[in-house]
C-alpha cells in the first residue's frame, strides 16, 4: 500500500455501493424473468444474462470510480484494462450472482460477493443477499458485520453437535467424490446444509448460524468477501495443513471446531478426487 491508497474502510464503503446497485440490478432482471441461460463448464454450471449484465454494471462503477484498479469478476476473468502490476495495487474480486441456480429457481437465496484485495491481501468485503437485502461487511483487523452487529461466529465447541455447511462443484466426478466425504462425515455431525451460495455460507459461519463450513472447489470470487468476513469474526478460514484457502479446500470454522473438522476433513481425502 502506497500513501495514494485509500484506507480499507474508503475501499468498504465503494464495495457496499456498488454491491447495493448490484444487487438491486439482480432482482429487477429477476422480476423481469430470467433470460439468456447458457452453461459453462458442465450442463448443470449454469450462467445468465443477469449475470452477465450485474458484472459488467459493476466493473463499469468501479472503473468510473477508481479507474486504476483491477477487476477480477466471475463472467468475465481479469477486466481489461489496468491489472495490479500496472495499477493502483488494489484488485477488486467480484462474483457478480453467487448462487445462480438459486437464481434460476426464484430460491430467494443468491448474493453479490464483493472484496478489496491490496497487494495481493483481501482487506474489505461484502456480501449482499440481493433477494433479501441481508448484508454483511468486513475490514481487516476492524470486525465483522450485519445491520449494525458485530459477528462472533458460534460458541459451538463439540463437533458432534456442530452444524457444518458446505457444497458441490459442478464436475460430476467431483460432486461423487465430494458426496462420499460428506457420506462418511455425517455421521460425526449434528447436520449437514447445503444453501448454495458459498458466499453465504461463509456469513452465516461468521453470524454463528451454521457452526461451521467446508467447500472442495471454490474460485476466489465465492471466498474472497466472505472468508474475510468469516475471518474477522474470529473464524479460522484455512486450506488443509496450513495451506491457504482455495480451490483443494477452504474450511471455515470457530478455534475450538476447526481442528476435529479439519482432521475428518484431511482423513476422508477432501481436498483430493478430481
Ligand atoms: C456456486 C457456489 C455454490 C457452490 C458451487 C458454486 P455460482 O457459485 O456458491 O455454493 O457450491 O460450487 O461455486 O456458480 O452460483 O456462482
């Protein structure tokens, strides 16, 4: 961070801007009916014109905004333009709707995820369930939030009676795999949910309303804004055996539960399979 870099906060308060927009373009398309279906890397990995047309709304205000920044987005990778080498430092990583099959069904369950990373370090981010206008916030080292609370994750200390989130990829030989580790997990659970929206998930670990999460598979753009979040409510949010989070494995879970799960986790192979 150089003296020309705005504080995290400033980055905070761009990043709600342009979420709230976003997330209001969202269920308008969504009234509207959804359109311009296609897939991407399988038949059930689907993408719309929403999603499309919220990331490209997105880039737009912030390129206006800060116009030297990169933009890494879900639809359409690395924005053209100014990347972090020859930019401002600041990289902006967006998934413009998490959750798109909720999306397509009228679930009321899809989000905006939106984080400020600096040199390379995720320092601001917010997640806005754009169905219902739940929003939650992060600044590295300063909390994290919704609608005015501080989030402390859950006080769960027993894995046994932890309720654990996690998902599925969209790779048919991953989904199998990811199925057998949750087959041979569930047992050593209270229970197991699957909302969708991965973004979420990580907000709803860091408000303490699921114990804990795990996900195989993950982009940047499903963890970035809310891993901090999950973070900044005392939430350890790790990869297997140190390793960051990221594609092989993110788990999200309160000190006292990230070890028992993370132990099943690295005994039942789940950062491994295709
Ligand atoms: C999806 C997630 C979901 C996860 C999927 C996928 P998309 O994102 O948030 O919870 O399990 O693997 O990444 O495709 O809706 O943006």
């Amino acid at each position: 961070m150089d003296g020309t870099t705005p504080a995290p906060e400033e980055l905070l308060k761009i990043a709600v801007e342009v979420a709230r927009e976003a997330a209001e373009t969202a269920c308008r398309m969504r009234a509207d009916g959804v359109s311009g279906v296609a897939t991407k890397s399988t038949v059930t990995d689907v993408v719309t014109a929403a999603d499309r047309a919220v990331e490209r709304q997105a880039v737009a205000t912030l390129r206006a905004v800060r116009p030297g920044d990169a933009v890494l987005g879900e639809e359409y990778g690395d924005a053209e333009g100014a990347g972090p080498a020859g930019g401002s430092g600041v990289r902006w990583i967006l998934d413009p709707i998490d959750g798109t099959v909720n999306y397509l069904y009228g679930l009321p369950h899809y989000a905006v995820s939106l984080a400020a990373e600096v040199d390379g370090e995720v320092v601001a981010g917010v997640v806005r369930n754009a169905a219902t206008g739940d929003e939650w916030t992060a600044v590295r080292g300063r909390g994290a939030y919704r609608a005015g609370q501080r989030l402390h994750g859950s006080v769960e200390t027993d894995l046994g009676q932890a309720l654990v989130a996690t998902g599925f990829g969209y790779d048919p030989a991953r989904r199998a795999h990811q199925a057998g580790v949750l087959h041979r997990l569930i047992p050593y659970v209270r229970d197991i949910r699957r909302f969708g929206v991965a973004s979420i998930d990580l907000c709803l670990a860091a408000e303490g309303l699921v114990d804990g999460y795990y996900e195989k598979g993950l982009n940047l753009w499903d963890h970035a804004a809310g891993g901090l979040v999950a973070t900044e409510a005392g939430l350890r949010v790790d990869g297997l055996a140190g390793a960051a989070p990221g594609p092989d494995l993110v788990i999200a879970a309160p000190p006292a539960l990230f070890g028992p799960l993370h132990d099943h986790l690295a005994r039942l192979d789940a950062a491994g399979g295709p």
